[in-house]
C-alpha cells in the first residue's frame, strides 16, 4: 500500500485527446482500455488509453508491487 506522502502527491495530469483521462471524467462503460503502470526508482507513471492519468514520486516507492482492485466488473 503507498504511503500517505505518496497519495498526497498523486495528482491527474492534463487531458489529453482521450476523453477517459479527462480529470473528473470516468471510463465509458463497456469499453476496452490499455492500462500500463510504469515505475522507474522513485517514479510512478499510470497511463490508461495512452493517456498519462497518474504520476508519483515518492523515496518509499523505490521497489514493492503494484496491485489493481475492480469492483463489481472484470478484469482480464
């Protein structure tokens, strides 16, 4: 689990063309996204239809996991 220091500096990039990553917005329903989650030492990069949504830096996230929670849905 991150810390609270790395929540607090989590924060939505600037919408690209992908109306998912808007902030604020939610995906569509019934729709296919790519999610990749890139970590390179201190540096946490989420991106999901090719639009960055999520960027982190944090010294206590230098190794560990990364995990994925869907409710009520699927994740393949």
């Amino acid at each position: 689990m991150a810390s609270s220091a790395a929540r607090a500096r989590c924060s939505p990039s600037p919408a690209k063309a992908n109306p998912a990553a808007s902030p604020g917005a939610a995906p569509r329903l019934r729709r296919a996204y790519r999610m990749v989650v890139q970590a390179a030492g201190e540096r946490l990069v989420g991106k999901l239809g090719g639009a960055k949504i999520l960027a982190a830096a944090d010294a206590s996230l230098a190794s560990g996991r990364v995990g994925l929670n869907v409710l009520d849905g699927r994740a393949a």
